[in-house]
C-alpha cells in the first residue's frame, strides 16, 4: 500500500514551517500542503469563536485538496478547536501539537513539575494541563501567556537585549515554581530557544513539539499504510499556500524552515472576501 | 442648524479610543459610534490588499449607520486606505490622522528635521513623508517601522524593563539623526508617551496625532454647521462596536480610554463569515 497525496499543515502563519521542516527531516519522501492564514494572524490574542471560524474555513479548503492527513501545527488552533476540526474532517487521521508535546513532557520530568508557555488563547484552555494530568494525574503544571515571543520572533529580534527583557518578564517566576521541564506551547518560541534556555538555565529542559508532532505523524501513517512510495524529493514537490502578503511570506521563510520554500502561494480561501 | 446624529470612529482595535477621548474632550455633547475591527487587529503587518479590505468592509457598516462625519482613527487605515474610503462615502466628510498629525509637526519643528514612528504598513507607504513635504518640501522626513510597541502596549506592558529596552532598540537611530521633533504615527504609542520621552531626552518633542484629529474634527463640524444642539453628555450616549471579543476590550478600556465605555457591542460587519 503507498499513498502519495500530500500530508496537510495548517498554521495561523508561517510558525508551523516549523513543523514543516520536522516532517522532511523524518519523511523526506513526503510532500506537504501547507496552508498558512496570515491574513487572519496572529490568532493567538482572539476569541475562541473566532479562531474557530477561521480555522474551520482553512481546514475545508485543505480537505478539498486531497490530503491524506492533516495535521494542526499551530499551538492556539490545536488547544482551542481540534475537535471541531475533527467533527469536519472526519475521514482523515488529524494530529495537534498539545499531545505529542505533552507526552514528550511527562516522560522527562523528575520533578513532576512541568511549565507550559503559549500565547493567551492557548493558555486560556488550559489545553496542555489537561492533556498532561490525563498521562500523570500527580503532575503540576504551571502555565504562563508570554504573548510578546511571538511578535519578536516575526520582527526577527532572535538574540537581542528586547528579546532577553522579555524571556526575563516572562520565565522568572516559572524558574521560582521550581518546574525542570518547560514546554514551548508555541512554533514561534522554538526560534527563541537559546533566548530562552539562557534566562532559565540548563536545569530546565525545553520542549518543542514540532518534532515529537512529526514522529507522531510518521507513527500514523506507518500503522495506516499511507506512506508514500516515491522517491522523489518530498520538499522539492511540496506547496505553500498563504492568505495574505506573499512577499513578506518569502523574506522570513529563512528564519522558520531554515531555506526557500518550493512554491508560495496566494490562496483565497473564504470566496469573496 | 444641528445635527444630532453620531460621528463614526473607525480602528482596527482599541487604539482609536484615544481618539474618542479627544473628541469628548473637545466636543463633550457630540455622541460617538465607535467601530474596532479587533478581529482583524493588529492591521500594522498585513498586505495593503487586505487591509483596504477590511476597513472598506468596516466602513460600509458605520454609513450605514448614519453617521455624520468619519473619523478614520487608525494610522494605518489612514495612511493605506483613505483615499479609497472616501471613494466609498462620499456624502460624508472623512477625516484621518496622518494629516493633523503632519500639520501639528510642521508647525513645531525648528531644525526642519522630523521624526516618525509606526507601524510596518504605516511607514511603507510613506504617508507621513509625503503629508510633511506637502506643506514644508524642505522639511527632512525619517521615518521608523516600531512595530513591537503595539504588543507591549496590548499586553498594558507600558512602563516595563522590555518596553524601555524596545524603545532604545528603534530610537537610538532617530536621536542620532537629529530629529527635534517625532511623530508617534500609531494610536497605541501614545501610550508609551513616559517611556519614548524618557529614551529621547526632553530636546526632542513628541506628537500625538489624537488632540490634532480631534480638533480638525471640530473645525469641519463647526464649517459645516453640523455642531449638535443637544445637551446631553455624548460620553453617554455613545456606541461601542466591536468584531471579536468584547471581554477582551472591556478589560483593557481603562489603559486606552481612562474610563469605561457606556455601551460595548459584538457586531458581524462582513455578514455570514
């Protein structure tokens, strides 16, 4: 059995190229259809009505493309409206980012302390404390918004004093919770990982979920035989589909997916506005 | 003459109440229907395509919701899409904040060297620079993208170690350039008034297009006999529309408005999306 469709990624932007790359390095036969809403972005500070709205009109337009997976790259879009997503797309396998970051959390902790940081509608669900106490009831966890990461990352202020300000504002008081383990709950902030593991030391391990959501990914399709069997260069036959702005798309790819992106694309995906 | 009906303010958010503060300053018995298109906000990063497409959407609501004037409240609509919102209301006068802005500054400068800050599409078009050289073409224009200021104003992170450390990192260069005089090009930086003074020094004087808007407003109501009669407080009696989440604004008002707001609204402005 081989399936050569591509595997979806929906974002609220370009954070999930994050995600993007985990799955080439993994897959590297596989192709992608990546669907970024930047037009609507950032959606981490919106209402979880409205987050759903958007995201449910980029998961049909995905859907009609005949993808063989999807998977849900974007941390406030997995912690806020998954299971919309899958009442949508019933007949295909879906993947969010809380639970595979979540599982690679409660595995390392010693402490059965973990923090958790993401933008405000992702920390508002407590979506990471409810997929970590059903792995390990006994576990605390402390979650923290940290919604400033996210612009920083898009200005490309990776390493500068603004960008170690803010890692202070934010992590102090996690490090004082005395938490040894520290998930980045969202794709931007793993771009910040040395900001960050400076200001809490390296007492405290960091967790990104790009790559256990890729690892999950590849699990799911092994077990549902929907491997593709090509050879060819999944990353060179890959599409990036974005709702606004694709100049400014292609001066920051660089920064999340480490080089050019194959395709870039304008899409409207709502018909008529 | 009188004319009792509303003046329409439009933003993309929460910014343009500093604008409304104004208005009722000046004019404590005019009402306001105020429109913020948060869930869009923040319009600063996207493509000029989207942004005059959101704030055209917008503006077809509030004519159609007899209004008497338009005060286009927001700098970035105002600098990417003015002159298509006048093509849309025709039959109202319409107002933004680039050009009071620009007058009040060409007014003060003594070294004919003018700063201005903003968001990136503010600055991209140029909108300041040309307002600026339209009444003093040998005044020199530098303007600078500043965009991490609208995060940390939203985050109500006004006067914080990361908020000094963001204006060191964009003001420096404009201290150096010599600038006696800068324009605080987006509604939300007014905010930051203390912390931007504190970084320029007191030589460099700042300005803030709200007070300047506000009074062009007054001048072209006064022109147009178009002053209401009522008695009334328009404080009061004003409307507060918003497209995402109100819990959002209401929490976040007293920062941009010093108050509350009367009445605070959701509205659908795009109808079925």
């Amino acid at each position: 059995m081989s399936d050569t469709r591509p595997i979806g990624i929906l974002d609220s932007g370009l954070g999930g190229l994050t995600v993007a790359r985990e799955v080439f390095r993994l897959m590297p036969h596989e192709k992608v259809l990546y669907l970024g809403d930047n037009a609507h972005a950032p959606y981490g500070h919106r209402s979880e009505k409205t987050i759903q709205k958007y995201s449910l009109q980029c998961v049909k337009y995905l859907i009609g493309h005949d993808i063989k997976m999807l998977i849900v790259a974007c941390n406030t879009i997995s912690s806020v409206a998954l299971e919309q997503i899958e009442a949508a797309a019933k007949d295909i396998p879906i993947i969010g980012v809380v639970l595979p970051g979540a599982r690679a959390a409660v595995l390392r902790t010693a402490e059965k302390k973990i923090g958790v940081i993401g933008t405000h509608a992702t920390i508002r669900t407590c979506a990471y404390t409810r997929a970590i106490q059903s792995i390990g009831s006994d576990i605390r966890v402390f979650e923290k918004a940290s919604p400033l990461f996210v612009p920083l990352v898009e200005e490309g202020l990776v390493d500068r004093d603004v960008t170690r300000s803010a890692a202070q504002h934010y992590l102090y008081e996690l490090i004082d919770l005395g938490v040894d383990c520290m998930i980045l709950g969202c794709s931007h902030y793993s771009l910040l990982m040395e900001v960050i593991q400076g200001t809490v030391g390296t007492r405290i391990q960091l967790l990104d979920s790009a790559l256990w959501t890729a690892k999950e990914a590849q699990d799911i399709l092994t077990a549902l035989k929907l491997v593709t069997s090509s050879k060819n260069s999944g990353r060179d036959e890959s599409r990036y589909l974005f709702t606004d702005n694709i100049d400014e798309v292609e001066r920051r790819t660089l920064l999340f997916f480490g080089g050019r992106l194959s395709s870039v694309e304008y899409v409207n995906v709502n018909g008529g506005l």
